[in-house]
C-alpha cells in the first residue's frame, strides 16, 4: 500500500523520515506541505484519524508559530477556528506526517513508524 507522506522538503527531519521510508522499501505518495497545503477537512480527516489532540498537529517549533503567538491564541479558539487556521499556511502543520487508510502518524519518531509501518 502507498501512503501519504506531507513534508517540506528542507526539513531536516522531514528528510531522515523520507529516507528511513526509502531505506524500508515503504511507498509512498509525496506531497509538499507548502505547495499543496492540507484544507480543514483533510486535517480533520487526519487528526481523527491520529487520535491525538489537535494542538499536536501544530508546528510549535516554527517561525510562524511563534510570530502569531498562537501559544497565547490557541487556548481561546474553537476547534473549527482551529482547522481553519492551519490549512491557512502548510508552515503551521507539524511534519512530516504519513497517512495511511486508518491511521495518521505526525513528526518522526522512529519506533512508531516502525510499529505501524513495517
């Protein structure tokens, strides 16, 4: 099966998670992150999938991040405000993420990949 992998190709761990799918034999489909950024209903199709809180689809080390004081926001918006806010910018996505058809994996961290990937 061929899974999503949503990057942004400087990423440094975006590009150790690529090769660790190269180096597996995992297929994947790529996807630039800032070319072809995720709308709402495919983050909510995502993070239901995920099962994690959606703060964790949040790139909280990032410029962006940090220049809109989301910290400080997020806390006061709705969901939906939310979602919305993040398919406004890919840059605002944690990444890298893979998609696959009932589970979502967001960051890299290698012991998960390899529990849900290999």
């Amino acid at each position: 099966m061929a899974y999503l992998f949503v990057e942004y190709p400087k990423c440094s761990t975006c590009q150790k998670a690529k090769k660790w799918l190269d180096d597996h034999g995992i297929s994947y489909e790529d996807r630039h992150i800032k070319e072809e950024r995720p709308t709402a209903e495919e983050l909510k199709q995502w993070q239901r999938r995920s099962g994690l809180p959606l703060k964790r689809f949040f790139n909280t080390s990032g410029m962006l991040y940090k220049s809109l004081e989301l910290k400080e926001k997020l806390p006061d918006m709705s969901e939906e405000e939310q979602f919305d806010l993040l398919a406004t910018d890919g840059m605002l996505v944690k990444r890298p993420l893979v998609a696959g058809k009932d589970f979502v994996l967001v960051g890299f961290k290698e012991k998960e990949w390899e529990e849900k990937l290999l």
